[in-house]
C-alpha cells in the first residue's frame, strides 16, 4: 500500500489541479439557479456571497465550493459520522482488484517518486469510493451531514455552518453527483474503512490464515480463533461492528432470496426429499383447513421445516458442508455468494438444529419449484408431436 503521508505542498498543488480540471470542463454552479430563501440558502449565501448576486458566479465562487467539498476531512471526525462505515473487507477486496487491474506491484511501486506514488493513491482511493458509494450510503452522508449543520448552527459556529450549507447543496445536487468520490469527508471514511479492514487481514496473516485454503482452515479450527480476534477488531472501532452487523444481514436476504429463486442453486434435497417435501404442501386429498391464507402459509412452512429437522442427521449435515466446502473451492460457481456460503457453513456447524432451518428452507422451496419446472418442461417435450 503506498505511503499515505502527503505533504501539505502537494495537497494543495492537487487542489488546485482539481479545481483546473473541473473549470476546464465547465464544472460550476449553474449561473441561472434561483435560490429559496431559507436557512440552508442563507448559511451558504454567507459562506459564499457571490452566489447570491445579480451576475454569474465567478472563478472565484467555484474555488470556495471546491476547496469546501474537497477539503472536508476532519468532519469525518463529528460524532454524527461516527457510525458511517464502508464495509471493510468489501473495500479490501475492491481495492485489490484495482491493483490487479493495474498491474501495481511492490516492484512497480519501487520504481515510482514519492510524488508519482502519491498520485497512484489519490487516483485509487478515488476509484475504490467510486465503485463502493451506493446511494444509501450517500442518503447517509446527507442525512449526517444535515444533523451537524443544524448542531453547529445552534453553537453559533457560522463559518462551519456555511461550509456544510455549501456540500449540502452541491452533493445535494445533480451537479454535484461526479465529485461524490473525490469529497474529502467521503475519502475519510474510506480511509478508516480500508485501516480497519487491513488491521482485519493483519490478523489472518499473523495467524497463518491468510495463505489458507478454506477447507484447510475450516477443518484445523484456526477460524475459530480468527473470529474471535476479528470481533475484538470490530468492538475497536466505534459504530463498525453495527454496520458490518448490518450489511451482513442485507447479504444474508439477498441470499435467502437467491435460494428461492434458483438464483443461486446447491442442490441440498434429493428428488425424493424434494416429493416428500411437495406432498406436504400440496396434500393428495386437499380440503379446506378453515385457515386464512396467512396462518395456512405459516403451517406449511412449519411442516417443511419439521421435514428438514428429521434430514438434519450429524452425517447428514457433514454431507452438506463438503457440498458447500466443494463449491467455495470452484470461483465459477461461488460467483458474488462467497461471503453467503460461508455463512451458511458456519449455521450448519452450530449444533442447534434451528441455526440451519432458516436458508434450508430457502433452498427447499427453490429446489422445489426447479423439480416442478424441469418436471413442466419435460412433459411439454415429450407431448410434442415426433416429425
């Protein structure tokens, strides 16, 4: 990873070139916009008066807002940003694709000036925050942005206000939408992000995890150790562990749905298990349960789940973490739901037998419905008509 003390020189010469790139193509407030007459107008008409005349905001006017949007690092340190976060490992994986991608190698990296390995990772934070940022995490930004330039107000902190009035309005904007990567408040959270996610990989390393396939590190019982360490990590920092917490939870929805879907398909269930699985919901004498559709739906997912129990056999369950172990190892099938199926391998080593239920009963009712499907299929072939 290259240096990252830059001196304060070469921030501001990268200032001002980012401030020629932006005018050369055109990149300023828009000279006709009309301003409502607010709190938020009137915080950034103080911070910057030329916005609010009778003529074009000059050169002048653009430098402000650039430098203020720039030049926002240490509001990474307000306690309303405390809890924003890009997922650690997420940004440690972007940001080794990039260096793959470019080819950056610690021998490429030695034939660079401090000044050229500088501008190497300016261009890669700026590329990492281009493709991590989604637009909640920027509704997040807003939204903490906001609360510190109501609290500031209130401390009769003007110069601060109008500052924060200036990005709120630009990054609130159309306009502002391409400098989103480059806002230093942005570059700040990247950087304690991708801080805590190398600290996260330091530990694998310094428990000889890193060079681990991981059926090997499943089976010497070194990740148990690693978790632990991890979650000591995660308690570090503040507001992570919640963040990681939840975007975990995200994936893990987004992989249930797969499941059921076919999406994502393991084939856990035999055709007969899968049978079994159909006569339990759709009986060969149906008749009305005097249920609602709601509590019917939730009877049947107890009887599938009740299915699933009674496969849950020790052997059984060794069976289905070789099939997940086998399909981790081939990139081809792991596709973007590694993260998920080590999740599922972990719920199925945990010896309460509810811990699996959750994603079998997904990949039940999505292999369910592939069975009927194929079923559909070959029946429409062999009603064809033969030539």
């Amino acid at each position: 990873m290259p240096r990252k003390n830059k001196k304060k020189q070469r921030k501001e010469e990268r200032r001002k070139s980012m401030q020629r790139v932006r005018q050369e193509k055109g990149w300023q407030p828009p000279p006709d916009v009309e301003f409502p007459d607010d709190e938020l107008t009137r915080d950034l008409l103080t911070f910057i008066p030329d916005l609010g005349g009778d003529q074009p905001p000059g050169l002048e006017a653009a430098e402000t807002l650039t430098t203020a949007v720039l030049d926002s690092y240490d509001l990474a340190d307000e306690p309303e940003f405390a809890e924003l976060w890009f997922h650690p490992m997420q940004a440690i994986d972007v940001y080794a694709d990039l260096e793959e991608e470019r080819g950056v190698t610690e021998e490429m990296l030695n034939t660079l000036s401090e000044e050229e390995e500088d501008d190497l990772f300016f261009d890669l934070m700026v590329e990492i925050a281009r493709r991590s940022l989604t637009e909640e995490m920027q509704t997040d930004i807003l939204e903490a942005m906001e609360a510190v330039w109501q609290r500031v107000r209130l401390e009769g902190d003007q110069e601060k206000a109008g500052h924060l009035a200036a990005m709120l309005v630009l990054l609130g904007s159309e306009d502002g939408e391409e400098v989103w990567p480059e806002v230093g408040l942005v570059q700040a959270i990247l950087r304690r992000s991708l801080d805590a996610g190398f600290e996260l990989v330091s530990v694998m390393e310094s428990a000889g995890a890193a060079n681990m396939s991981l059926r090997t590190l499943w089976q010497s019982g070194t990740d148990a150790g690693v978790q632990e360490q991890f979650v000591a990590i995660l308690k570090k920092y503040p507001g992570l562990e919640a963040v990681v917490s939840q975007q975990d939870e995200e994936l893990w929805q987004v992989g249930l749905q797969a499941l059921m879907d076919t999406e994502l398909y393991i084939g856990f269930f035999s055709d007969e298990e899968l049978e079994r699985a159909s006569e339990i919901l759709i009986p060969e004498a149906p008749g009305d349960s005097g249920l609602a559709d709601a509590d019917a739906g939730r009877v049947n997912i107890q009887a599938l789940q009740g299915h699933i129990t009674g496969l849950l056999t020790p052997v059984r369950r060794a069976e289905m973490r070789e099939q997940l172990l086998t399909m981790l190892e081939d990139e081809a099938l792991v596709g973007e739901w590694e993260s998920f199926l080590v999740a599922m391998l972990y719920d199925l080593n945990d010896e309460d037998p509810e811990t699996a239920l959750v994603f079998l009963t997904a990949a039940l009712i999505g292999e369910m419905a592939d069975m009927e499907e194929t079923q559909a299929s070959t029946e429409e072939d062999d009603g064809e008509p033969q030539a």
